[in-house]
C-alpha cells in the first residue's frame, strides 16, 4: 500500500465515524418530546388519514421531525399517491409553523387537484 491508498482509508474511517455519530445523534433527537405525534403524523400520512392529518397540524412541531432515515414527514407525504395528503403536510408544516397557527397569505389551500 502507498501513501494515497492509506489517505483513502483513514478518510473513509473518518466519513464512517462521523456518519455513526451523526446517526446516533438522529436517534436521540427522535426520543425527544412530540416524539408521538411525529409518529401518528407518519401513520396518517402511510394510511392517508386525512381526518388524523388535520388534527395533527395542530403540533406543528411534528413535522420538523426526522425519523431514522433522516426523511421529514413532507418526504413521506411527496411519495405517496394522494395529493390532498401532500397539501395537508405542506399547511401543517410549513405554514402553520412559518405563520404562527395563521393562514398563510391569508386565504385557503391551493387547490392543486385540478392540475395534471
């Protein structure tokens, strides 16, 4: 072995470590407080519970959580097949939060059903 291939290893420990520390670090935040309502946000999105979703805007702290994969709720909702879920998300998360539980712009939701 040469100086570059060992250099290339000792980068790829390090990468390695900092990934492993990162990771543990995710784990930790996820046990935090809403920890339960993250996860009821993550089943109503999988389930396409509408009814769950609009009740769970009322925690818009749930939706800055990332789960073990590091995939925030609008991730989820982004590959799901149901665009009103992904509207849900979208209000809840990002409007909710960035207006202080206000309607964003003042009016309703787009309406992005029509949109092919």
């Amino acid at each position: 072995m040469d100086a570059a291939d060992d250099l290339d290893e000792d980068e790829l420990l390090d990468y390695d470590v900092q990934m492993s520390i990162q990771e543990s670090c995710q784990r930790e935040h996820l046990k935090g407080t809403g920890r339960s309502e993250a996860l009821k946000l993550v089943g109503a999105i999988k389930q396409g519970d509408m009814l769950a979703l609009q009740e769970l805007c009322d925690f818009p702290a749930a939706f800055s959580q990332v789960d073990e994969h590091g995939w925030y709720p609008l991730h989820r909702a982004a590959v799901q097949p149901v665009a009103l879920v992904l509207e849900t998300v979208l209000y809840g998360g990002v409007f909710q939060s960035d207006s202080g539980g206000k309607d964003f712009g003042g009016g309703d939701l787009p309406d992005f059903s029509s949109e092919s």
